[in-house]
C-alpha cells in the first residue's frame, strides 16, 4: 500500500509519500497535475560547476531497452533508481545517497539502472522532463551519461516550477562535459531524435507501478531506512550494507 499525499510550498511536483512498512519519504508525486502551461519558463544565465567527488564519470553506460544502466552487465547487485530532472529531491539524492554508490559501482559490484521519467511536465506545465530526458538519452550514444547526468541535476532551477531545461540550457550545460557537443549530440537534442524514447521511459514508469521520484530498488526491494535516509551519503551506506552492499 502506498500513497502520495500534495505538498505545500515546493510547487504542483512536490509530495511526501507514505511508503508500506512505515516508511516514509519526501519525493515528488506524479498525481493530479496543473494545467499545462502553469509553469515560469526561460534558462538560468549560468551553468553551476559539478564538483569531481562522488560522480560516475568514466563508466560504462548503456541503453537497456527503456533504461539506462551504468556499471558492469554482470555486477550481482541492481540498483534501480526512478527519476525525474525537475523533481529537487531526486537532486537532493544525487547529491547525498547516490554518492554512497560510486565505489561499488566502480568496483563492479553494482550497476544502476536509471529509468528517467518525465511527469513533471504535467504537473508543472512545460517540457524541461522530457528535453532533459532526451538530451540524457543523446549522452549515452556520446559516452558521457554519467557526467551528464550529475550536471543536469546540479544545474537543476531552485524552483522546480522554472521551465529551465530548454534545449538551449541543456546544450549549455552539455558544453561543460569534455568531450560531450558534437553535431551529432547537438542534433539529437534539438530535433528531439529521443522522443519515442522518452515515451517508452516514462511509461515503463507507470507500468512498474512508481508514483514517485526518486525512488529507488535494491536488488528488486524498495529501499528502506527512513524519511532521510536516502539523502544522505552515510545513512544512504547504511541501507546499502543492510542490503549486503558494502
């Protein structure tokens, strides 16, 4: 049993779902949306800088039908890791708990398995989910998903109502990733080439049952600890080493 109950104060997206076995977790909610539309638009003038520590960089990152798996194919533990770009607690965990991950993932002991969502959109009004989403699916073909991807969530607006990831932003943001613009990259992201891409995404979302972001498996169970525990890097490594992930 699960519930998503409307937060006040963070915009339309946020929420805190009530997880079964009483945990509970502040995320974003994909219920009732806005009005599309609703949402402020334009770009943030200038790109934050993506501190070295805790990222993926370098890894190996694939395409696995509707997700995007960094790590090795045959590491003996999944980490699945639902998200949207808009949702500030999925940035919240990227810049805490996730960090937790890096080292095993290195090692070869995990892989992630992103499934990138895009309902924000609706809640919010705008398409910063989906031209994020795109733009990550281009960065995969370039091999640089990982440096990306910790790029777009440190760049991610203060106000998740901010329709900030036009193609423009998200070309802004790529052109600080070595070795990421290309025509190829810059063409992807700006004709949409990932459209039924990011449909597929976001409806392998739906069909796996999540009402949220970020939400996170381990090894095919929710992950559990508590209300915080996924947004630290510490309490995060807690939960992994519960789950037998040292």
């Amino acid at each position: 049993m699960r519930r998503a109950i409307r937060g006040r104060g963070r915009g339309a997206g946020a929420a805190v779902v009530v997880m079964g076995l009483g945990a509970v977790l502040a995320a974003c909610s994909s219920g009732t949306p806005k009005a599309a539309g609703s949402a402020g638009s334009g770009t943030v003038a200038e790109v934050r800088a993506v501190a070295d520590s805790g990222t993926l960089a370098g890894l190996p990152a694939r395409v696995d039908g509707a997700a995007i798996t960094v790590g090795e194919q045959d590491a003996p533990h999944t980490v699945k890791v639902y998200e949207d770009a808009r949702c500030p607690y999925c940035k919240k965990f990227e810049e805490g708990g996730a960090r937790a991950l890096t080292q095993s993932v290195a090692s070869g002991d995990v892989k992630i398995e992103y499934t990138i969502a895009s309902f924000l959109d609706g809640n919010l009004g705008g398409s910063g989910s989906v031209n994020a989403a795109n733009a990550l699916r281009a960065s995969v073909d370039a091999g640089k998903f990982p440096e990306f991807h910790a790029a777009v969530f440190a760049n991610q607006p203060d106000d998740e109502s901010q329709d900030a990831y036009t193609n423009a932003f998200l070309l802004k943001i790529a052109g600080k990733v070595d070795g990421l613009r290309s025509t190829a990259f810059d063409e992807a992201v700006n004709g949409g080439a990932y459209e039924k891409w990011v449909g597929d995404a976001m409806q392998a979302f739906r069909d796996d049952g999540m009402q949220g972001t970020p939400t996170v498996l381990i090894d095919g169970k929710k992950a559990g600890g508590g209300e915080d525990a996924m947004y630290g890097k510490a309490s995060f490594a807690a939960v992994l080493k519960d789950a037998g992930i040292s």
